[in-house]
C-alpha cells in the first residue's frame, strides 16, 4: 500500500512539474524561460498594439513567439512590456510616452495609428521605434521612403493588392455593378487603400457609395445603409471595421449579399473572400527586424519590408449561405478556403 502511495505521489510530482514547465515555455516575457545565459544583455521592449482584434493578436503572438525563440542566440535577455491602447489615440501617446520615460531600449507598434504615437513619444529621444503592419508607412508620415527610412524608425508593412481582389470579386460575383466602400476616415491605413480603390473603380466605370464609421459602433448602421445602396460592399485593412466584423457579416449575410475585405482574418469573421498576406510570418519577420536593431543595426537604416506573398481566402460557410460557387477553390461549406495565389 505503502509502495503504491508512493508510486502516486511520484506521478503527481512529476505531473507538477510538467505543468509548471509548460507554464514557463508559453510566458509572455520573451526570454523568459530559464535563467540569463553568461555575458547576455538584458534588454525591454515596449509593445504597443492599437486595439484587440484577431489579426492584431495573431502578429503580437508571433512577434513574442520570435523573440523568445532567438533571444539567447543574439545574446540577449528580453523583457516584453505589452500595453494595449484600446484604439484610443490619447491612451496610445501616454503609454508611448511612458516607454520613452522608462528608456525601453526598442518600441515595437503594432499597427498605424500606434505607429504613429509611438514615431511622435519617440521623437528625438534616440529610443528607436520598429513598427508591425504598417499598410501604408509613407503616406502614415512615418517614412522617408521605403529602401531607406531615415530617423530611427522601421518596420514591416501590408500592402494590398487591390486589383488582385478585385479581380476574385469579379470572378466569384460576376454581377455586382456597384460597391458600398466602409472605413474608417481617421485611419490612413484605410484613406491609402481607398484611393486606390477609387481609381480601380473608377477606371473601370463602376460606381461606389462611401460609408463614413468613426467608431466600431457605427459600424451596423451603415453596413446596413450600403448594403441597401449597394450590390456588395468592400471592407480595406481598418482597425475600426475589423473589430466589428462580425456584426458587418452577419448583415450582408442577412441582405444575401458579397462583403470584400482586406485580411484573412475578416474571411474568418464571415467576409466572403479577400487576397492577402500571412499575418505570423508578418509578426516574425518584424520581430527579426527588431533584434537586428537591439544587436546595433541603426533602425532608420533598415529598408522597410513589405510582403507580396499573397493567398487567396474564401470563408466558405459563407459563401453557402449566400449563395456563391466557390468549388473552384475548394469544397463549398467548407469553414476557410485556403488557395496560393
Ligand atoms: N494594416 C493595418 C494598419 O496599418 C493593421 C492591420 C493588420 C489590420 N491586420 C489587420 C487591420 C486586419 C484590419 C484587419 O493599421
């Protein structure tokens, strides 16, 4: 009896101790996971991410998840400071501003509006600042240019492929003749993709309907309006939509009618179909980028990278549900329809 008590209690210990193992491989704190090595730096990081959305979280994972795995290899010890800025531009300018005061030796944004807040604390302060899924990092003013940034600023950047969607729009939905375009006009991530939208739309003899939202909340009501105007609607890569993405889906679900997006991951929150990049590979190589800067590689001189590898999304629930034959890309019903493009 005596035996087997012990026999369990063994397990028990061994089963803790896994446990708690486990716990310390999936910290948050990069670099974490066992005491510094001999002779490496300890370094922060300030993380910044606008507001909570899938494909914000699914970047700030893998830019974590990076930094973690590379850490020791650049001989570095890495703490992580994540704030969230709940997509409030006065809460992102004072956690930026904390970071500056606190001499983080990186601050790493996620997404424009952060990037932005982050470019203005970090001002003259010789704190340099990596930026993550920056559609657009010239016209958002963070940039010189893109081969040579200038500053002490850099980043990876989204662009989209405008034509590229809209050329699947035509292909799935061939009888659409007019689109209800919904964003954000505060965020220039969305005013750089509309422009071009325009002029693809316009080019084409194609007439659109503009649906003004300032906040997610508004985001129903004029779903709602374009969907009324409208044969299908066209989302870009804006925060303020992608956060109520699923009320914007569940209303053109109800109207029977296409809604475009600009990111996988509004295809996963029930838009029909989208051309876009792979959001982990985006986070790994920002995270790339920013152990280049703490091993001494001035920031600004770091060409900017943008990732062109595109993929077809389709959500095909979907599509069922609204009627559209996808079955050259995959089995209709299926959740998401996955094809390299
Ligand atoms: N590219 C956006 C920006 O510049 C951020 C972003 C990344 C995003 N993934 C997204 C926005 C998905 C909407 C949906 O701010």
């Amino acid at each position: 009896m005596k035996k087997l008590f012990t026999v369990l209690l063994a397990i028990a210990v061994v089963f803790v101790m896994t446990a708690c193992g486990g716990g310390n491989a999936s910290a948050p704190d990069a670099g974490s996971a066992g005491p510094a090595a001999p002779g490496s730096r300890m370094v922060t990081v300030g993380l910044i991410q606008l507001t909570e959305h899938p494909s914000l979280d699914e970047i700030r994972t893998a830019i974590t998840a990076r930094l973690t795995e590379k850490a020791r290899e650049n001989g570095l010890e890495i703490e992580v400071n994540y704030q969230n800025g709940q997509g409030d531009t006065s809460t992102i300018n004072t956690i930026c501003q904390q970071f500056v005061a606190s001499k983080v030796d990186v601050i790493v944004a996620i997404a424009t509006p952060a990037a932005q807040g982050a470019a203005t604390a970090a001002e003259n302060s010789g704190i340099p600042v990596v930026f993550s899924a920056v559609t657009d990092p010239v016209a958002a003013g963070l940039v010189e240019s893109i081969e040579a940034p200038g500053g002490n600023i850099t980043g990876t950047s989204d662009a989209i492929p405008v034509e590229k969607i809209f050329a699947l729009a035509q292909e799935l939905t061939p009888d659409v003749k007019s689109y209800g375009l919904i964003y954000n006009t505060s965020e220039d991530n969305s005013l750089s993709v509309i422009a071009q939208v325009k002029t693809y739309l316009d080019g084409k003899g194609i007439p659109y309907t503009e649906g003004a939202v300032t906040t997610s909340a508004d985001v129903q009501a004029s779903a709602r309006n374009l969907l009324e105007k409208c044969d299908a609607v066209f989302a870009p890569i804006d925060n303020t939509v992608a956060s109520a993405m699923a009320v914007l889906a569940d209303e053109a679900i109800k109207a029977k009618k296409p809604v475009y997006v600009a990111a996988d991951s509004m295809v996963a929150d029930g838009g029909l179909a989208t051309v876009g990049v792979n959001y982990t590979n985006l986070g790994t190589q920002t995270a790339d980028m920013v152990l280049k800067v703490l091993t001494g590689t001035p920031a600004g001189e770091i060409p900017v990278e943008i990732l062109r590898d595109n993929a077809v999304v389709i959500n095909g629930i979907t599509a069922a549900a609204i009627g559209v034959d996808v079955s050259k890309y995959g089995p209709s019903g299926d959740d998401i329809i996955s094809a390299v493009n």
